[in-house]
C-alpha cells in the first residue's frame, strides 16, 4: 500500500449518503484518524486512502480491510467475547455448539461438527471416508497445498488431476482415467467460491463406489444447482481463516455432514477419540475449535448474506467494468451460485500487471504461483512441468483483485479502470 496524504470516510450505504461537499467535510489528514474515524466507519463509513500518483490521484485498494470490518461489527463481537470469558467456555462450549447448529443449517446439512482449522477439517473427513494408508484420493493441482497435505496425513496418495481451464476446478472428464483399484474418494475443491461441476464427479463417484469429500474452504453459502456446498458430498471441510468470507479471529474449521456416523466419529476424534470423558475409544487428536472463534463465527455468520451479496455486486461490476479488456477471466456458469472468496483474472506479463497496480496502491494476491504439484514438498510425486498444462498456466497468468464487501464502488472503478490501462483493450 502507498504511504497516503489524505484519509477520506465516503459514505457507501445509501442511506448514509452525503453530498460530495459533505463528503470533503469529512476527510481527516492521514495523521488524525483514530477515534474520530472509528465512529465513521462503525455508521457505515468507508475510509479511502489517497495519494498523488504520476500528478493525478491514487487510492489505495486493498485486499481486505479487517480493521474496518471489525470497527462495524465491534458493538456485537466484544460482549459476544466477554460471555465466552463470562461463561469460561474457552474450548468448544455454548457459544461453538450454537454456531454448530447455526451453521448446520445455513448449509442445510444435518450436522455441523467444529473444529481447530481448514486442514484439520480435511483430514478428519478423509479419515472417517475410511482413507488408509497407501490409498489414493483424487484432487485438484490448482488449490492450497493444505488440500493435498490432508491426503498425506492419511498416508494416503494425492492423485491430481487438471483443471477446467475456464472455471478453474477439478475437470471431471479428466478424473475417470485417474481411477485405480486404491482410489478411495474424490475431493473437489470449490475454487474461489465457484462450485466444482458436483453432479459430474458424483455421477462417477457412484459408477466406482468412491465417496466425495467437498474441500469447501473458500466457498461459505455458494450454491450448485440451487443446493448448498457442505451437503454436496458425503462430507465437506471449511476453513474458517481470518482471510475468509466467513472469518474467525484466529483458526478454525468445520465439517458438515448428514451421515450421523461421520458426525459422530468427527466429534470424538476432535477430541482424542473421547465418546465420554475419560472415555477414549481410538486414538484421536486435538482439533476442537476455542469457544472465542464460534462466539466471532456466530457474529459473523449473521452478516455473511449481506456481505456475500456485495462480493456478487462487485463481481458483476468488474466484469462489466472489464469487458473488453485484454485478459480472460473465469466463466460463471448459470447453474452456479459463486461467492466470489477471489475474483480472478488471467492475463499475460502477470508479475509487470502486478508491479503496475500495486504502484496505482492496488493490492493483489496470486492464488496461487505454483500448482501443488510443482510445489517441491510434492516432488516424490514425479510430476514435471507440462503434467497439468492448464493448472500450470492459470498459476502463471492468475491475478486476484480486490473483492472484499469493504470497497466502495469508487475503489471498485478505479481498480477497473487501472486495470483496463495497464493490460489494453482488445
Ligand atoms: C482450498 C483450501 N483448502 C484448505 C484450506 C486450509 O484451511 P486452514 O488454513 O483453515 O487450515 C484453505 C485455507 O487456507 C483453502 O483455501
């Protein structure tokens, strides 16, 4: 980000709108701020950073704003903290029970079983999927590494196989050739919050016995087919990580589930395979989410519709705002309901694109530079460069811009725009 010379708070809600004079009554010089501006944004206030860039103005963009995010939500996430430090629930507990239900049904699952992260998630849904030892599960090279470590910590294989190059997941007329007498499962992995094809890889799930294991970390609310992630698969893995659409204030994860067996066995293995105190059936873990992070998670979850909503706005205004300009961008097909935890771009010259953006104060985030397969903690795997050539190439030319429910239209325009200059119009 750029150092600013001016701080501006713009009214973004309309119902706090203010005139454009208004709107320089309230800018306040980059070395004020504090108090004053934290009651601006906690009325729904947006603050701009600007700064002079090449004798006209820069803004800065972010990539998220969890600063002001927490300055609107202050009033409802301190005395949501205090009754867990009230209550002593510091682990598991009221507060992460009731986010369990509430949780549960946002995805219209069954079950909702809470947990210390993403990954843990993952590995405990692998597990109760039955992956052994020397298994091989099926997944995507175009995700976070923790996808693949989840498969490894089972002593499993990860399998991978390449990506539709237009929506960027798991391309299932790819996964039936990667089938062997040790593949166990299927895990999707629904990329930027837009749906893996489900029915597709169900379809060939059920024609080999496999089970799916949704690796929904990124995609909180999304809907395929009208339906929720979470109760697409068997089971499905949620991370929770601050940098989510639905965040806690540390780490935290869940599996959702209707299989009243995965559920039960996730909520003794959270818990060193305990079915009552002292009680350990099998040799389980430490994965139990901490009672603060279901009390932020419960907050949260009440304010995710509105915020999606605005991740959906914004994507609709980008493409719009894009069009024409040289670059591709992934396709949202209309069965899909995405949620847009990244709105990527493809373009050539990536890392110049990159540089000239962030020199406009726009911040970008690359997900991800390297495929896992590539990653060297997956090398054993053997498989070099040119394996997966559409998962290699959106690695090379993926750009992430700014989609947090934060930005004011202003920002979103003037990131286009940058955009739009820098890469060329067709
Ligand atoms: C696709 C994907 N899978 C798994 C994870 C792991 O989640 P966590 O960081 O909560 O362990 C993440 C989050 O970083 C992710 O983006």
């Amino acid at each position: 980000m750029r150092a600013p010379y001016h701080r501006l708070s713009i009214a973004e809600d309309p119902k706090n709108f203010v005139s454009k004079g208004q709107v320089l009554a309230l800018g306040i010089n980059a070395r004020q701020g504090g108090t004053f501006e934290r009651r601006l944004v906690a009325e729904g206030y947006r603050t701009v950073e600007f700064f002079e860039h090449e004798g006209s103005v820069g803004m800065n963009v972010p990539v998220l704003d969890l600063k002001a995010e927490f300055e609107e939500l202050r009033g409802e996430i301190l005395p949501a903290l205090e009754r867990v430090c009230t209550n002593a629930s510091f682990i598991l507990g009221t507060e992460v029970e009731a986010f369990e239900r509430e949780f549960a049904d946002f995805c219209g699952t069954k079950h909702c079983v809470a947990l210390a992260n993403g990954t843990a998630a993952l590995h405990l849904g692998l597990l109760a999927l039955g992956v052994q030892p020397d298994d091989e599960v099926i997944t995507t090279p175009n995700t976070f590494l923790a996808t693949a470590e989840a498969i490894s910590y089972c002593g499993a294989v990860p399998i991978f196989v390449d990506i539709d190059p237009t929506t960027a997941n798991l391309d299932p007329k790819l996964i039936e050739r990667a089938i062997t007498e040790r593949t166990r499962a299927i895990l999707p992995v629904h990329l930027y919050g837009r749906p893996a094809d489900m029915d597709a890889i169900g379809e060939i799930a059920e024609r080999h016995n496999l089970r799916i294991l949704e690796d929904a970390a990124q995609a909180h609310g999304a809907r395929y087919r009208g339906r929720r992630v979470g109760g697409l698969g068997t089971l499905a893995a949620f991370s929770f990580y601050p940098t989510k659409n639905l965040a806690a204030y540390g780490e935290a994860g869940a599996i959702t589930t209707n299989d009243d067996q995965i559920a039960k066995f996730a909520r003794a293995a959270r818990s060193h395979g305990q079915t009552a105190r002292y009680e350990h059936e099998f040799v389980g873990y430490n994965y139990r989410m901490h009672g603060f992070q279901g009390a932020v998670l419960r907050v949260k979850l009440r304010h995710l519709y509105r915020w999606t909503a605005k991740r959906q706005q914004i994507a609709r205004d980008y493409r719009r705002l894009l069009a024409g300009a040289r670059l591709e961008l992934p396709v949202d097909a209309p069965r899909d309901e995405g949620v847009y935890h990244q709105f990527v771009i493809y373009t050539a010259n990536r890392n110049k694109v990159v540089a000239q953006l962030a020199a406009r104060g726009i911040e970008t985030v690359i997900h991800y530079p390297r495929p896992v397969h590539l990653q060297p903690a997956y090398s054993s795997l053997g498989c070099p460069p040119g394996t997966f050539p559409h998962a290699e190439r959106a690695c090379e030319r993926v750009i992430g811009l700014p989609i947090h429910p934060g930005l004011t239209s202003e920002q979103i325009a003037y990131v286009a725009n940058a955009v739009r200059e820098i890469v060329g119009i067709e």
